[in-house]
C-alpha cells in the first residue's frame, strides 16, 4: 500500500452550551455536533526517506483559493501534528506526503481542521498498518484538540468536557441545510475571549431537552426552533455584519437560523430541499456573504475511500 485516501465531513453545533473558563484555559461545553455533507479529503502518501525532510509534508488545494487560504503548510497544522502524534504513539511512523483537498470553509466555525486532523490519523493508521483500537484512536484525536474526535465518529452526538467527549444521538430523518460562507474566519481563541467578557457570569452548560426531542422525532421545525449557540452574541461582537447575514436567511423562511461553532459561517435549517436552494439563492442576491453552500445532515464519519 502506498497511498490512502480518507474523507471527513464538516460538522455544524445544533446546541453549543459554553460554561464559564476552567483554570486550564479551557470551558465545559455541552457541544451537539451534527456531521454535514461538506466533506474534505486527506490523502496520505507514502515517501522515500531522506535527510532534507522530515516526517510529513502538506499540500492543499480547494475549489476556490478562499478553501486554502490560511491553512498552515508547516508543523503547526493539525493534520501534521496528528501524524506526528500517532507516529510517537505507534512507532510505526514513516515519511508521508499529505495532500489536503479542502471543501470546508477554514476558520469557519465549521471545524475544517479538525476534520482534516482526523482524516490524517486514519488515512495514517490505514497506511502504516497501526493497529490501533476506535477507543484509542478517539483517545488520541481528543488529545489533539475539543472537536478532532467528533469527525471520526460523525453521524450527531453531544461532546461533553471541553467537548471531546462524545456520546452518539439517535436522529431521524435528512436535514437540508445552507452555509453562508464569509470572507475572511474568526479566531476561535478571539471568541472565546470575547464571550468571557460578555459573560463572566456564565452558568453551567445543560443540555437542551427541546432539542434532544425534536432530533429523536424528525422534526425539522422543532430543530429550527431549538437551535442554540451560546458564542453567537460574542461572534456578532466581533463580527456585526453577520446579523445581516442571519437577517437574510430568516428573510428567505428558513426554519433555523445559528452562527455555526465559533463563526463566522452562518447555518440555516430549510424545510427540504427545495426550500434550501432558494434560502441560497436569496443569500448569494442579498449581498451579504462570500458564498453560499447546501448540504445534508447527517453523514458518516471518517471514512476510507481510496487505497492504492
């Protein structure tokens, strides 16, 4: 085997309950992830061995330069410290090339890094033959970062901790959804902080039994009705034009209207799918995002596609 392909899909929160800082930087979430079907994918290639490189090198291409732009090609990146992370893990490390075909927005709350972080692990594992149990694997993603296990997993499921403890959640049904895409990303970190300012008097995170109910019987409009996302109000602090943007959606019918994770990506829930081609086309006429995407949730995790 010289080469693996794995492809991972973005994820949108439906619930992002966000308690107050921990000591450690971190917060205690209650984070209900929901795998869309904006997928990247993570080919990991086997390399010749040879003094002027190290363990990984990255490339990466997308379908417009703005799927590319700021991702890091260096030791930094998620994708390469994941590589690095199993290789120590597992000493069945080897030289790989690692090529990043990237459809999720990046730095768009939408968990793009994340994502290609766990595809790396499991294109890697596949690649070098790491007989690695699911348990450990998620162990090692949680390791890496809040939201690198959800990716592995897919489907929907609450992310308890810092988020990276999953617990899977029935759904029934397909939710058709849009993503208003903005130009430029959002800190995660920048967030965070700003939403420690807004709210030093956070409460502990709980999980929305609305929401929990309307996932179990299908019901988009209870979905719509549900969602919450607790870093909105610090996202549209940093970021006010993104209330144009959510103004739009609702403008269009959509059911549900949430800035997605951290931001600056803007989910709206549609009835169907038609429904959902026309809250895009009044986003991309109204001006006030880059893009506008439609996709379905959810999907599956990580998942192999290619082995050569």
């Amino acid at each position: 085997m010289t080469a693996v392909t794995v492809r991972v899909p973005a994820k949108v929160n439906l619930q992002l309950a966000v308690g107050p800082a921990r000591e450690d930087g971190y917060h205690d979430l209650v984070n209900v992830f929901h795998a869309v079907s904006l997928f990247d994918e993570v080919t990991v290639i086997a390399a010749q061995p040879c003094a002027e490189r190290g363990l990984v090198r990255l490339t990466a291409e997308g379908e417009t330069h703005g799927n590319t732009a700021g991702v890091p090609l260096d030791a930094t990146n998620l994708a390469a410290r994941a590589v690095h992370r199993l290789a120590a893990e597992t000493d069945a490390g080897a030289p790989v090339d690692i090529q990043l075909t990237k459809r999720i927005p990046v730095a768009g709350g939408m968990a793009g890094g994340s994502a290609d972080a766990a595809g790396a692990l499991v294109a890697c594992a596949t690649l070098w033959g790491a007989e690695l149990g699911h348990d450990r694997l998620l162990a090692l993603a949680a390791d890496l970062g809040s939201d690198v296990a959800f990716p592995l997993v897919g489907g929907t499921a609450v992310g308890t901790g810092r988020g990276e403890l999953l617990t899977p959640v029935p759904s029934t049904g397909r939710y058709h959804w849009v993503f208003a895409l903005s130009g430029t990303g959002l800190s995660t970190g920048a967030v965070f902080g700003e939403y420690d300012r807004l709210r030093p008097d956070a409460p502990e995170p709980r999980e929305d039994t609305a929401l929990m109910s309307a996932l179990a019987s299908g019901n988009a409009r209870a979905l719509g009705a549900a969602l919450r996302n607790d870093l909105e109000p610090a996202a549209l602090s940093l970021r006010p034009e993104l209330r144009s943007t959510l103004d739009a959606g609702r403008d269009a019918d959509a059911l549900g209207v949430i800035v997605s994770g951290s931001g600056p990506t803007c989910a709206f829930l549609a009835e169907d799918r038609a429904a959902a081609a026309h809250i895009a086309a009044a986003l991309r006429e109204s001006g006030h995002c880059e893009r506008a995407l439609v996709a379905h949730g959810d999907v599956p995790g990580a998942t192999v596609v290619c082995q050569e």
